[in-house]
C-alpha cells in the first residue's frame, strides 16, 4: 500500500505528466500528431476503428448461444482487459439478427431497487431502438410501482419492432446487482425475473459481465442460471496489439514510425494486455509531439513506459487486489521466476493470483504475467 509519502509523490508525477499532456495538445500545429488513445476508457462505437480483434471471442460467444440451448453467458476476465468496450462493439461484431442492450450496473440508478432495475433494462431497449424507429419510452412510474408487469407489458409492446431479432442483454459490472441484494436494496426476484425472461423468449439471450464468476451474484445463483456458461476475456493477440500500436486509428492521421524491434519488446512488457498497450502509445504519441520525432526508438519507448509506471493506477489495483496473502508471493516472484513452495501458500491465493492473469506457471515454476508488473512491484515494493 502507498504510504502518505507515497501518495504525495504519485500525485507530483500524475501532475507532471498531465500538465505536459495539455501543454502538447496546446502547442500542436496543423499537421502534428494527434493522439488517437484513450486509455483508461471504454471504447464507444464512435472510435470503432480503435477498437482491435475480438472477432474470435464475439463468434465463440454467438457458437455457443446457438448450440447450447440458450445459456446464460459470463464474460469475465481481470480489469482493463476490455470487458466493457467489447460490450460497446457488439452492435458491430455479432451477425445482424442480434440486437444486443448494454447495460451497466455502476451508472445511473438500476441498483437502487427491483423497479428502478426494470426500467434501466427497458431504458437500455428504448435508447438502442430510438436509432432505428420511433418508440415509446419506458414509464419509471408503472416500473417503481409493478416492476416486473410493467417490463413483460413493455417488452409484449415493443416485439413487433423487434421483429426476428434476437434481444441481447448484456449486463456489465453484474457483481454489483450480489451486493445490492445483499445490502437490501435490490431482493432476488431480479434473477428469478431474468430466469423466466429467457424461459418464455425464445429470442431472448442474456450476459454477465465483470471480474468474478457466477458466484458474485449472491447464495445459489446457479438455481437461477442453470445454463451458465463461463467464457474468458483475455489478451489481444500479438498482431492485434501490434494493429493498434502501428494504425490506431485512420481518422487520426500520420503516426510516428516505430522498427520492428521497438514492436517486439512493447508487446513483450505489456503482454499484449490492451490497456498497457494503449496506455504506453499514448504516452509515445506525446513524446513525438513534444520532441517533434518521426521515428520512435527504444529510449522513447523506455520513458514512456516509465512514465505509465509512474503515473497509472492499474498496477497499485493488482496490488491491492492481491491482498496480503498473496503480497508475499509477488515480491518472491519480482525477483524473476521461481518455484514456490506451495505446501506454505493458501491454495486459493494462488488460484486468484493465476485467474487473474497476475501470475503464470509453467511446469513448476511461477512468473509474473506482464514484465511491467514485475517491473512496478520491484520499484514501488521491494525496494521500499
């Protein structure tokens, strides 16, 4: 954990790298660079073309809801990984008699009770709908008062604009309707709901999406879910990260121009995990822009790197999400891989460092996953 020093000086070099962002946005000249990344944020169909791969996980997902008699889907994989853009791109990734609603579960007030639920699912129908036709909006009113009528009756009406389609809810950050319920504020009819939601709608499917599995949703979910089926979000792969370093986004303009062994150690560092890989680009981008560079090399891709670790809180996350127990593992580990003595370790602290993608092992030996990881844990841990 960072000390109150610690703190201090992460928010200095926070400081330090915005003000020179804003100071290079401010100075840019008609064709300068622009920096086409967004890291940190999800992915909206507006910047589809910043958005790479994952075709091979949308067909997995529509295999798997054809021949599985309509299974609930859990998409779950580590934060960052790109679970929320995903959902965003789904217009645009699954076949055309798909019509998939985005839901979050953070936003907005569909935590706060059963009827304030409903009427954020039949809002998420409504905004996708009013793209293509005119439709009549959801009343908060009928769903605060008989939540769960009021969505049959509005889903019965909405049908013929529907049509063949098939309705797709997809529910992210899904742990947060566990620990509504467990506070009280949401009760578990929302799952049984959903479960006869699928039972009675042929051309309705459903997917979860967050950190956890299944479980998250609270005691015995898998009586509401029978079906469920997990599926892992995970890294790009190799030449879908090297597509997003080289041609991030056409409207963007000209890049900087980066030699294939300046590629090669960038996805070794990051592992192809998307967020990093946006993360450094971003901050090579500035640097071009700051020091009017047209090539980059590996001294620029070492200052970026450093800055992200610097300044981002995604490592100081997997940290704190490791807890103590597992602390002790990732600094015996940032000394590079070794077997550890599993006898002495809770069997379920390496199981969540493993499915989380913190550490892997081959054979007997134990690695930190992303050598940037590694590198923030020996620089901020280890050495304090």
């Amino acid at each position: 954990m960072l000390e109150t020093e610690g703190i201090v000086e992460h928010l200095e070099r926070v400081a330090q790298v915005l003000y020179r962002h804003l100071y290079a946005a401010s100075e840019r000249q008609a064709g300068d660079y622009r920096n086409p990344y967004i890291a940190g944020n999800p992915i909206g169909l507006d910047r589809a073309a910043l958005f790479k791969g994952r075709l091979d996980l949308a067909e997995s997902i529509v295999t798997l809801l054809r021949s599985r008699g309509n299974p609930t889907v859990i998409l779950y994989g580590p934060r960052r990984m790109g679970k929320t853009s995903f959902l965003l791109q789904l217009p645009r990734l699954l076949p055309p008699n798909y019509l998939p609603v985005f839901l979050d579960m953070q936003q907005g007030g569909a935590q706060q009770s059963d009827g304030s639920f409903t009427y954020a699912l039949a809002y998420a129908i409504w905004k996708q709908l009013r793209r293509e036709t005119a439709v009549q909006r959801p009343d908060l009113d009928e769903h605060e008062r008989h939540p769960y009528t009021a969505m049959e009756v509005w889903l019965d009406d909405i049908r013929p604009i529907i049509g063949e389609r098939i309705l797709f809810f997809t529910i992210d950050e899904f742990e947060v309707i566990g620990q509504a319920i467990e506070r009280g504020a949401l009760t578990v009819q929302v799952l049984g709901h959903l479960r006869s939601l699928m039972q009675h709608n042929d051309n309705l499917n459903l997917m979860f999406a967050g950190v956890q599995t299944i479980d998250a949703l609270g005691p015995d979910p898998a009586s509401y879910f029978i079906s469920a089926h997990p599926v892992e979000i995970s890294y790009l792969h190799p030449k879908e990260a090297e597509e997003l370093i080289r041609n991030p986004d056409p409207r963007a303009g000209k890049m900087p121009a980066y030699n294939d062994e300046v590629i090669a150690h960038l996805l070794r560092i990051t592992h192809c995990q998307p967020y990093l890989v946006q993360a450094i680009c971003s901050e090579v981008v500035q640097i071009a822009i700051d020091q009017q560079l047209t090539s980059i090399k590996m001294d620029t891709l070492d200052q970026a790197a450093a800055n992200v670790l610097s300044t981002s809180l995604f490592f100081q996350n997997i940290w704190d999400d490791a807890t103590e127990e597992g602390w002790e593992v990732l600094r015996q580990l940032a000394a590079g891989p070794a077997k550890l003595n599993e006898m002495e370790i809770e069997e379920d602290v390496l199981d969540g460092l493993l499915r989380r993608h913190v550490i892997c092992r081959t054979d007997e030996v134990y690695t930190i996953e992303i050598p940037l990881v590694r590198d923030w844990i020996r620089r901020e841990i280890v050495t304090e």
